[in-house]
C-alpha cells in the first residue's frame, strides 16, 4: 500500500507543468513580489551596464582626438575656442576649466613674481581637480546600484526561498500529507526565487568590478592630463608668455 502511494504521488507530480510562468502565477503573493522585484533589478541592472560600457568607450575615443590635437603643438587658444562649440565630456570640461583660469588669471599680462606665478598655477590645477571630480561624480552614478544588487539580491531571493519552504511545510501541515505532489509546488517556487536572484547578483558583481576597474583608468588619464597641462604651463610662466602652445608627445 505505502508503494502504491509513492508511485501515485510521484505521477501527480510528474504530471505537474513546472514550466516558469506555471511557477509566477501560482506561486504566494510574497514570493511573486519577490520575483517581480529581482527582475527589475536585474533589468535595470542591465541597463546601466549596457549604458555605460557604450558610455566609456565613446569617452576614450574623444578624450583620443583630443589629446592628438592636444599634442600635435596647436595653439591652445585655438583648441579652447573650439572646445567650447564641442560637445562636452569629461576631458573636454577639465581642459575648459584650466584654461578658463588661466586667462582669468592673465587678464592684466603674465605675473612676473614667482609668487603669484606659483598662485595662479596653484589655481588652474585647483579648478582642474575640482572638474575632474565633479565629472566622476556624474559618471559613476548607477554604481552604487548595481554593488546594492550585487550583495543583496542572494539575499532577497534566500528570502523567497524561505518563504516557498514554510508554504510547503504549512501545505503538510493542513493536509497531513508528505507527498511529494504537496511540497513539490512550494520548494520548486523557492528555489526559483533562489536562481533569480543569483541571476540579478552575478552579472551585477561582475559589472561592478569591470567598470569600477574602467573608471579608475579614466580618472587616472585625466589626472595625468591635468599634470601634463600642469607642465606646459610651468614652462610658459617661466618665459612670460600668454600665448600657449600645446606640446608633444615624448
């Protein structure tokens, strides 16, 4: 006889659709929050990365065109009047910044005294490190969502795994049935809320990781920008000379 129950409880279950949508909409009202919630993570999460990675690489491309004119020996004032009618990025803005100060600073001709040539030095790398940090402030926006996702979204869905197992264990209890037809709904729900959150948390994680690792180079090349803009104008407040050239690559 116990045989005999096995075997029909197995068919039950065998005959059971499992299929994902089946697990949706039957699954509890908790759970089905849960769900509908990493999946809007998990999208959104996709969203970001798509958008940045696009994002990134268009910004090394331009930041590209611009250092070659930058390097080619132009005139920098050539190169800042036409910046200014250029799309803005990042570099774009960090350069506009120090020439900006600059010319603010040689309004009434080139300082002679090493004091206020050190001042107005001080001055442009100033504005330039304020520009850079306002830029990576706006580039690394939705970064902090996807380490949010990353570390909480097992979480969420370990709760929706708890939950499908105390459904199954209240299913027995109601009906003083073991069989697998009874309990196998509730697990199966629960486990499915498992795999979709580890499904929003791994390529969020991974994300994460590669573009923090690509926005540390980019701060790092506009920082090294900044050092090199630094220099050139180093060299002309030493021969007293407003005009600025862009220099060339070593």
């Amino acid at each position: 006889m116990t045989m005999d129950v096995v075997t029909e409880s197995l068919g039950v279950a065998a005959t059971q659709d499992f299929n994902v949508l089946r697990l949706f909409w039957e699954a509890d009202i908790v759970i089905k929050i849960v769900m509908l919630l990493l999946i809007g993570c998990s999208f959104w999460s996709w969203t970001i990365i798509v958008h940045k990675r696009s994002f990134l690489a268009g910004l090394n491309n331009r930041a590209n065109r611009f250092e070659d004119s930058f390097w080619s020996g132009e005139p920098l004032d050539k190169i800042y009047a036409r910046v200014k009618k250029s799309k803005e990025d990042p570099m774009l803005r960090t350069f506009s910044a120090g020439m900006d100060e600059w010319k603010a600073g040689i309004v009434g001709g080139v300082p002679s005294s090493t004091t206020l040539q050190a001042s107005l030095k001080q001055r442009v790398e100033r504005s330039m490190a304020i520009a850079i940090g306002r830029e990576m402030n706006q580039l690394e926006r939705g970064m902090t969502f996807l380490a949010s996702v990353a570390s909480s979204a097992p979480f969420i869905g370990l709760f929706g795994t708890v939950w499908g197992i105390m459904n199954s264990f209240t299913a027995i209890a109601n009906t003083n049935n073991t069989s697998l037809a009874v309990v196998a709904p509730g697990i199966a729900e629960a486990l499915f809320a498992t795999a979709i959150g580890l499904v929003a948390a791994i390529p969020a994680s991974i994300a994460f990781n590669v573009l923090s690792s690509r926005l540390n180079r980019y701060a790092d090349r506009l920082e090294a920008f900044t050092d090199e803009f630094s220099a050139i104008l180093s060299r002309h407040l030493d021969s007293h000379d407003v005009g600025i050239n862009g220099g060339k690559r070593k």
